[in-house]
C-alpha cells in the first residue's frame, strides 16, 4: 500500500478511526466535482464525528455518513461523505483498519 499524506484522522459515534488524505480533498475540491465544499472541511469533520451511518446494501465495506447543517449554500441541508473501511495483515496475526473518506459533497435532503 502507498503511503498516502493524511490530512486529518477522526473517530466516528462507533470508536472507528476516519481519515481524510491529502489526495481525495483535493478530488473532492475540484471543479468537476464538489467545489461547494472547500469551505466545508469543518462541517464534513463533524459530519463522520456526530452523523448518522448507513452501510451500502451492495458493498458491505462502504458507509455513507450524513449531517444537518443550516449554514449550506443554496438549497442543501447537508453534508454526506463516502467512506471504505478496509483491513490490512500487516504482520501474522496483526490486522490494521484503514478506513477512509473516497467523497464528499452537499445535497439537499427534505
């Protein structure tokens, strides 16, 4: 595995430890994707911190976290992120969790 620039870590509501790399902010940030959320980084830390959790149905290793926020612009009301979780043999017998965001945007939910 490359070793990838960890822009923050944080643990989620279950104790699991989420990182952001250097390398997907920037995906998320550029034009063609989410450039809605520069501004938002706070507001996508609190999102996997305090927001609710939903494992995908077809994928069991990804999550997709989402919090309210009044502070969005134009009609979104919140944040969601991607997240995979993966485990890793580092050693015999030693497994390591590396779970992470892929994405990260705004969206309006009613």
């Amino acid at each position: 595995m490359m070793a990838q620039q960890i822009r923050w870590t944080v643990q989620d509501r279950f104790g699991n430890s989420i990182y952001l790399t250097q390398e997907r902010w920037e995906h998320i940030i550029e034009a063609i994707n989410h450039p809605e959320m520069e501004d938002y980084e706070d507001e996508l830390m609190e999102t996997i911190q305090k927001g609710t959790r939903k494992q995908d149905p077809l994928n069991p290793q990804k999550y997709r976290y989402s919090c309210r926020f009044d502070n969005l612009p134009q009609d979104n009301t919140h944040i969601v992120a991607i997240v995979l979780f993966r485990l890793y043999e580092r050693g015999i017998g030693e497994i390591e969790s590396h779970n992470f965001i892929v994405t990260a945007y705004q969206k309006e939910i009613g």
